[in-house]
C-alpha cells in the first residue's frame, strides 16, 4: 500500500476475518490488555448537591476521537461518595461509547475523570499502548455497530468490549505505529481541512451568485424598487413578489405511506433522501413495480420539469423531476406542478433554494429538531418572479455559470473522499500488520530530532 513495505514473515492469527498477522505479533483479548475496564453513572439531575463540582464527568456527546480537556459537566465530591458505580479514571484513559447515536465513538481523557453509563473506559494498559489500542478500535468501529445488539438502538456491552481479541506487537512496536498514525493522519487532516475550506468557499461564491440572479437579474440597467423587505432592498421595477401557491397549478402531497419496493422495479420510489441541494440522487434509491406505480400516480404523475419538495426529514429540498426514470413520491414528498408556458422550472427551482424563499423556509425550520411543514405553509412560501422569457434568459446564463462551480465542488468533495478512504486504509493495514512501518518511524524520529 502507497509504497509501505509488508513485514517478512506472516502466520494464521486464528481470526477468521482477519487472516495472517506478522509472525512476532501476539493476539490477546482487551479485557487482558487492561488493569481496569469499567464505566459510570448519572448522578440524580435533579439534586443540585451533586453538579457544578470539580470533578470532570464524560457523557459520550464528548466523544470526538480527540483528548478530552474539559466536559460540559462537572460533578461533586458527595456524588463520588454516594455514587460506587462512580470512578475516576486517570488521564491517558480511553473511553468508548456503548450504545445510542454516538456508540463507538472515542475519546482520550486528557485529565481525570468520571464518566456516566454510557461510556466504557479503558484504563491502566499492561500490554496494550492505549492509543494503538484507540485506533485498533476506530478501525473496526463499522463492525462492532453492525455486530452490536439491541432494538431501536444499538448496543455494546462491557462483556463484548472485554472480550475482543485484538493482535499486537511488542509494546514498542504498538507505540511506533500510533506514532506513525499521529503523523499520518494529522498530514491527511490538515489536507482535508484545506479542501473543506474550499469547498466552503466555492458553496458561498455559488450560493452568492443564485442569490444575485434570482432577486436582481442579470441586467443591473433596470429601474429598481424597494421590494418591502429590509435584508433584501431593492428589486427590479417590474419583477413581482408571490406566494408559490399564486404561481404553481397544483401542489400535490403525497399519501402518508411509501409504496412497497421491489427490487426488480423500473419505477424510482422518490424519498426524501433522494432530495438534496437542487439534484435528485439516485445513489440507494429504490424502485417499485408497474402496477404499484399506476396505482401511486392516479392523482398525479411526475412528469419531466414538475418540481419535487420535501417537507420532512429534511424539509425544504427541491429537485426537477428527470426525464427518466419513471417516478412517484414516497411519503412526506410533494410535487409542484405549473404552467411551463408561463414559469421556467429551473428558475423555480433556483428561488426556493435563494432570496426571500431561502429565508421564508429557513425561519419555518428555527428551533425545530425535526423541521416538518404543512400544506399551508408551502403554499405561502413567497417568490420574486421577473417575466417569462427574462426568467428564461436568467436560467441559462445561470446554468452556465453554475457548472464551473458544480464542476469544482464535485472535484474538491471527490478528493476529501479520497482522503478520507485512503487514511481508513492506512490505520486498517497499519493496525493488523499488513505493512510495516517501523523503518518509517526511524526516519520520522530523524526528521523530528532535525
């Protein structure tokens, strides 16, 4: 991999999914690798006694693969004496979270600390170096989700975690490897993080421009008028502000139900996940059959240029509805469909996503952890409308204005992807012996004695 050498000699590790290890490597279980591995409580919230102390308390929404400095929360000396399932954990500890949205992430407690239930704690290592043990752990995170019991949510016990068995090299060697992963990774972040800064800045430059075309035109000669609305100013004279219901023929919601896939269908079930950022994605989609179909589109089928809305989960994404394939709307989707003779499609589509449109959307979803809109609500989502043929002129300067930009964004999302695979890659065949970078550690440490 990427120019790494393999180390000389492999044998069986007796894993059946892992295959060989190097042959001087040691498979052990975690709970041998440990002095202590144990977990937390939650002290009552309602009595005052045990909060605002001094000591730190980890709940897992502080795992975020990094050194935990500080917590939201601190507990008091009487919640650790009242409390037995509350220990302190020394700094240099791992933590990993066992069950709900955060299960499998991790931490490193950079000061002592207590945790709460949620949380697994890995403490006092003996033959394991703590932070090739970290990334051992990040690596198989996928799986141990998967393999994870439980019903709604996920979980992980202690007793799963102990008994992993995890193969290791000698305890210099594990400590070179997390050192040479330290590098590594922060190379390949820092890479990332420029590519995110440029993508964030390519988005703003696209965002920018929809806005100044779709609330100013193309021609800045025309004579203007205040469009009412103080973060806006002005519009061009002519153009007129209406409520989508005003503009569209027909918005059709569609029956709170999803029709049966079939995985030998021809005909797109749209969901909501299939909605994002002005584009229809077709990347898991799922597909029903004819007669499904017929029956899903009696009140009205999509046809090629209608405009698809989501008003839930997430709400107030839109996309052109394709020429192909075939489609009908699976549940919380509505269709939009207009006069095309009169209102351009793609001009539509670029309002509700800019302007006064954006801003209407974006105060329905304000302090709402699931955004959900009625009928109503958009059936008054307001839109600026210029004349026909401007709104055409308008959405083919655009178009073309837009590609370089889509263009751009597509590489730069393409390379962070890249680099992400590539850093999963190199801490996977880092961890399980696949290359050997011990010799890449020397040069390291030269560099840096430097």
């Amino acid at each position: 991999m990427g120019g790494y050498l393999s180390y000389t000699e492999y044998k069986e590790s007796g894993i059946e999914w892992l295959g060989e290890i190097p042959k001087h490597w040691e498979v052990w279980k975690a709970t041998h690798g440990f002095k202590r591995i144990g977990s937390g409580t939650t002290p009552k919230s309602d009595n005052p006694l045990y909060y605002d102390g001094e000591t730190p308390w980890v709940t897992t929404s502080e795992l975020r693969e990094t050194v935990i400095t500080d917590t939201s929360q601190k507990i008091t000396r009487e919640a650790l004496e009242e409390y037995s399932a509350l220990k302190l954990y020394q700094k240099g500890s791992l933590a990993i979270a066992m069950y709900g949205a955060t299960i499998g992430r991790l931490g490193i407690l950079g000061i002592d600390a207590a945790v709460n239930q949620a949380c697994c704690v890995f403490a006092e290592p003996s033959i394991f170096d703590t932070k090739f043990f970290y990334y051992w752990l990040w690596m198989r995170r996928p799986i141990l989700i998967s393999l994870s019991t439980g019903g709604g949510q996920p979980n992980l016990s202690q007793d799963d975690l102990k008994q992993l068995r995890i193969p290791i090299p000698p305890l210099e060697e594990q400590r070179s490897i997390a050192h040479f992963l330290d590098y590594k990774t922060a190379q390949i972040d820092a890479l990332i993080t420029k590519k995110e800064t440029l993508l964030k800045k390519l988005t703003e430059k696209r965002t920018a421009l929809i806005s100044q075309a779709v609330t100013k035109g193309c021609d800045l000669t025309v004579p203007m008028k205040d469009s009412g609305i103080d973060w806006l100013g002005e519009i061009p004279a002519h153009w007129k502000i209406k409520r989508l219901k005003f503009v569209v023929d027909e918005i059709i919601d569609t029956p709170h139900k999803t029709a049966p896939y079939d995985d030998n269908g021809e005909f797109l079930v749209v969901r909501t996940t299939n909605v994002k950022n002005g584009r229809l994605l077709l990347d898991g989609a799922k597909f029903t059959d004819e007669k499904t179909y017929r029956e899903w589109t009696s009140r009205a089928i999509p046809a090629p240029g209608d405009i698809l809305f989501t008003r839930e989960a997430p709400a107030g994404e839109a996309c052109l509805v394709p020429i192909a394939p075939k489609s009908c709307l699976g549940q919380r989707m509505v269709l939009f469909k207009f006069n095309h003779k009169k209102y351009d499609g793609y001009f539509l589509l670029q309002s509700i996503y800019s302007g006064i449109a954006d801003e209407f959307i974006k105060s329905l979803s304000l302090g709402s952890t699931v955004s959900h809109f009625n009928m109503s609500d958009i059936g008054s989502i307001p839109l600026i409308v210029p004349p026909y043929e401007e709104q055409k002129r308008i959405s083919f300067l655009l178009s073309e204005q837009l590609s370089f930009y889509d263009d751009q964004i597509e590489k730069v999302e393409l390379g962070i992807k890249h680099l992400k695979e590539y850093r999963t890659a190199l801490i996977t065949n880092a961890v399980i012996g696949k290359i050997d970078v011990r010799d890449v550690i020397l040069e390291l440490e030269s560099l840096e004695a430097a």
